[in-house]
C-alpha cells in the first residue's frame, strides 16, 4: 500500500476566527525571526498588537515595522537581552507605555549550537543555559505582574532533543529540560491569579536556525521528511499551536507540553541517530568536524 499524502499546511488565518485577538498584546522574545516571528504574526494577523524583543536593536526594528507593514497592526520592537533583568524591565516598561498592556507572553529566545561535551567549555554549557534557563526566568519575572493584571498566559519554546539523549546536545537539553520544569511551577504558582503557562515543543521546521543546525542535510532533502506523517514541520504548525493555546479554547489548560512535531520522537530514524554517523561521532569527533562545522 502506497502511504497517504502528506497533511496540509495550516493556515491560522483559515483556521482560526478574524479578531480573535483584537484587543490583546503579545510580548515575545526571540521575536524578531524564526519560529516566534511567525507566532506573532499568526497573532497580530487575528487582530494582537505585538512588543517582540531581541538583542540586535536594528534586526528587531526591522522585523517589527515587517510585522506592523504585513498585518496592519501595532508592533514595538525594542532591543535587549534576555540575560539583563534590567534591560527585559526597561522594555517591559517601554512595552506597556505605548500599548497598555501585556496579555500573552511568548518566552523565545534561546542559543545553541553542537558541540561535544569534550568540546564544551563551562563557559559554552553557560552561556545556553543562561540564554534558554534563566532568560526565560527572566522574562517571567519582568512580566508576571502585567499577566496577573490581565490574567494572561505564557507560552515558553522548548524542544524534544531532551527526550531523550542527543548527541552534542548536552547544554541545549539541560537549558530545555529545565525551561520544561520552570513552566509547571509557573503553572501552579499563577495559576491563583489568573495566569497559565504552557510549553511548545517544536520538532524539526523547515527553515529554522535550529534545523538547519541539527538535521541531516538541507532542508527537506532527508529522509526525516519521508518517515513522519510526509512532511516536514513548518512555522505556521507552531503558531496554530500558540492560537489555539493563548485563545479561550485553552482556557483549561496549563502546565502541560504540548510536542509539534509530526510524531518524530516516535518515529525512526530519530535525529539522535539520523544527524550523526553514530557511535564513530562521539569516539572520533574529528571525523565529523567538516559536518558540524557546516551547520555552525
Ligand atoms: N562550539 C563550542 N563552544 C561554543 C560554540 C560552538 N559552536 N559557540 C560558542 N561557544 C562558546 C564560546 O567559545 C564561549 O565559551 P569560552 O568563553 O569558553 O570560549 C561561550 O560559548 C560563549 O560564547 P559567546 O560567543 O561569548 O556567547 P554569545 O553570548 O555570543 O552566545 C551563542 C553564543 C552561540 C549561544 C549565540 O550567539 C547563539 O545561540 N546564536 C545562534 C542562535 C540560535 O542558534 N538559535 C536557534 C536555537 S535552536
């Protein structure tokens, strides 16, 4: 028997009612590319206005009068980093002095790269984990009284390479892992006044940093496309997620992870095994310098 063709594509605009989110603001780090660009603008295109946050202050300009020309909505884009509590505060502030309010946070930003633990300096293991771990703690922190006031929600960008063990992947899993964590404790802590946090666990998307750094070969060329339901993952399969969670259809629900990604962690072969010759990548690093370095 021949296997079914692949699913369609989601449309959040086809999917989901016009104006659901009129009204509402988004704040989002990681939020000037990527997968959480185009949550935001699955967002402001059913009515949000959107504060995204980055440290390249011209990057994040130019994505946000992007996502402002595209949707026709409100979009603020302010430079920091999210290891600076001070600087997260400061565009919190400024956030909410030019739209008002915050009713959904988007907790985005994250760091990695693929080295071995041999290859990993404390410095390395740091640096992820105070990008993914303690940037998120951050961005709780600086926003959890404006969700409180709205009664808002979180939505924190997590991974499945923590599901299991992932070669070269010792600081991003940890960084995740813990993310994973720091999001139910966030759900019980909040949940008294109001607030709900969630985890989305993207698989492999097409034309992401991060695919293009873990996966086999170039987008959609590999055989990871062929072994899930017939496609690779694309943005908007994140950003339908994010709609459906931050909308009252997931008004019930919080503190649970939620795993777009077209049933790889199931399914051979998985990018633990796919990615690297194993087990000659870990005995010999060297011999597989020229595949990581191609995807630095
Ligand atoms: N392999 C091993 N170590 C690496 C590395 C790599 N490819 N890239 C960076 N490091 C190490 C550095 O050597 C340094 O350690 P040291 O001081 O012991 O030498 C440490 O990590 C910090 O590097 P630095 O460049 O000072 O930090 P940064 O604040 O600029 O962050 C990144 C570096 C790579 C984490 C960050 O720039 C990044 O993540 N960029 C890509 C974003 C991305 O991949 N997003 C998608 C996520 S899925």
């Amino acid at each position: 028997m021949s296997r079914a063709p692949p699913p369609p594509v989601p449309d959040p605009t086809k999917i989901f009612q016009p104006g659901l989110f009129k009204g509402k603001v988004v704040f989002a780090t990681g939020g000037g590319s990527g997968i959480v660009m185009e949550m935001v603008k699955a967002m402001m295109q059913l009515g949000a206005d959107a504060i995204i946050v980055s440290r390249s202050k011209e990057k994040i300009e130019t994505s946000a009068a992007e996502l402002s020309r595209e949707t026709g909505q409100k979009c603020i884009g302010l430079s920091a980093d999210v290891r600076s509590p001070p600087q997260l505060k400061e565009a919190v502030e400024k956030g909410v002095k030019a739209l008002g309010k915050i009713n959904f946070v988007i907790c985005g930003a994250a760091g990695n790269f693929l080295a071995p633990i041999s290859g990993l300096s404390e410095n390395a293991f740091k640096t992820v984990l105070d990008i993914d771990t303690l940037g998120t703690y951050n961005t709780v922190k600086a926003t959890m009284e404006e969700l409180k006031a709205t009664h808002g929600a979180y939505i924190h960008v997590s991974a499945t390479l923590h599901y299991r063990g992932l070669i070269y992947q010792a600081h991003a899993s940890a960084a995740k892992a813990a993310v994973d964590a720091l999001s139910q404790v966030i759900a019980v802590e909040l949940g008294p006044f109001g607030v709900r946090s969630n985890i989305v666990a993207p698989g492999a998307i097409l034309g992401t940093v991060g695919m293009n750094k873990l996966s086999q070969k170039k987008d959609g060329e590999d055989q990871m496309g062929e072994a899930m339901l017939g496609r690779w993952g694309q943005k908007s399969d994140i950003s339908c997620m994010a709609c459906y969670l931050f909308s009252d259809a997931g008004a019930w629900i919080t503190g649970h992870k939620f795993v777009v990604d077209g049933g790889e962690v199931h399914t051979p072969p998985q990018m633990a095994s796919a990615s690297f010759p194993y087990p000659q990548a870990v005995l010999d690093p060297a011999s597989v310098a020229d595949l990581i370095k191609a995807r630095l």
